[in-house]
C-alpha cells in the first residue's frame, strides 16, 4: 500500500528565513505528486505538481519552489519567508487515475 | 483559484439525522470527488461520479451530479458523532488536476 512522509509536522520559523519540506513516498514508482497549501478555516490551494524526475509545474506564483531530485522526493522550498506563507502544506499523490492521497501535512508558522 | 464553492459554510446536527452538503463548480471537469479531512490532518477521499454520472453510493455517502448546473451535492445519511469533519468538493481533470472548494465544517452532535 501506498504511504505519504512528511516532515517536520510542524515548524515556527521567522520572517525572512529559509524553508524546506519534504514528502517522500512508498509504495509506488513514478506516481504524479502535487504540494498543496490550506490557510486556516480554508479550501486547499494547490501550488506545484509534478510528473517526474526534475519535472514541476507551478499553479501561483509566489516565493515558493519546489523540486523533485528523486522519483519518490518532492521538496518544497522558500529562500525567505513571508507572513502569508503561514497555513498547513499537504503533499498528495495521485492514486487509481483520479483519486488523490494525502499526506499528514506540516504546520508552518512564520512569525 | 478556488473552482468549487459549498454550501453551507457549516452545518450542524444531531445524530441520527442527515446531513447534506452542496457545492458548485465553475470550470469544465472530468469528474467530481470528495474529501473529508479531520481537525489537523489530512484529508480523506471519500467518493468519486465521474462527469457522465448522475449519482453513486457509497455506504451512507450518497453523491448526485447536475453537469448543467454544475453542482454537486453530498449527503450522509444516519450521521454519527464520528463524521464531524470538514468536507471538501474537488473538481478533477481528465490528467489528476484536482481544484478545491472552500469546505462544510459538520458538527455531529451526539
């Protein structure tokens, strides 16, 4: 069966500084995999998918990036950042052509 | 951007009764999912009606599809406490693209 890692689970960093997240998936080879972003109270937005190795698109431009250096990885990173990219970031997979499964998510508070 | 708008923003109940939550889409879509997602976690996949269908079951999930209005609706019939949780409708693509609505908080009242 397929498993999401997320990590950290939570984080509290200060304005300006460096972010990085990652998801790391088992279970399955080459699957699509998407970083989404949930303000509190919110609907999800999603923010990079990617198809493969070295491939990402993104959906909002932002200071956020991501990459995916293994076919199971998928990072997202920020060189500074801003009071706005506080939420809940929730990696997924695509699953069974259409279906997505979620990953338990990571809290990030910037201050 | 946001495709999917529910309705109501929050619902709440007793248990035993039914719950029935809507949503509406603006974009074109593949197929119309459902998620649930608990206090802090992650969210759940709950059922999917693909854009040709017009309703599916699943358990107590029952799921309509109106592709001319496009809206969709969810309902859960003899809720339990269990079940509150905030449901989420997605909008999916015929590539896996999935365009989220704003959510119904549900509170089941024991």
């Amino acid at each position: 069966s397929q498993t999401i890692h997320q990590w950290p689970a939570t984080l509290v960093q200060p304005v300006g500084s460096p972010l990085s997240l990652e998801c790391t998936v088992e279970g399955t080879s080459n699957p699509n995999l998407y970083w989404y972003r949930q303000a509190a109270g919110r609907g999800l937005q999603l923010l990079f998918y990617s198809v493969g190795i070295g491939q990402i698109s993104s959906e909002v431009p932002q200071n956020l990036s991501a990459s995916r250096p293994q076919d199971r990885q998928f990072i997202l990173s920020s060189k500074k950042l801003l009071l706005s990219d506080s939420g809940f970031y929730l990696c997924a997979l695509q699953r069974d052509l259409y279906e997505q499964y979620f990953g338990p998510g990571t809290r990030l508070t910037v201050t | 951007s946001q495709q999917g708008e529910e309705d109501p923003q929050a619902l709440s109940i007793q248990e035993g009764e039914n719950a029935t939550m809507n949503c509406s889409y603006k974009t074109s879509i593949n197929n119309l999912q459902w998620y649930r997602q608990n206090s802090g976690r992650g969210l759940v996949h709950l059922i999917l009606i693909r854009s040709n269908e017009r309703e599916k079951h699943s358990g107590r999930l029952r799921v309509t599809l109106d592709t001319s209005k496009k809206s969709s609706s969810l309902l859960i019939t003899a809720s339990r406490a269990a079940d509150t949780a905030s449901y989420f409708c997605a909008g999916g693509t015929s590539y896996g693209k999935l365009t989220f609505g704003q959510g119904t908080i549900l509170t089941v009242h024991p």
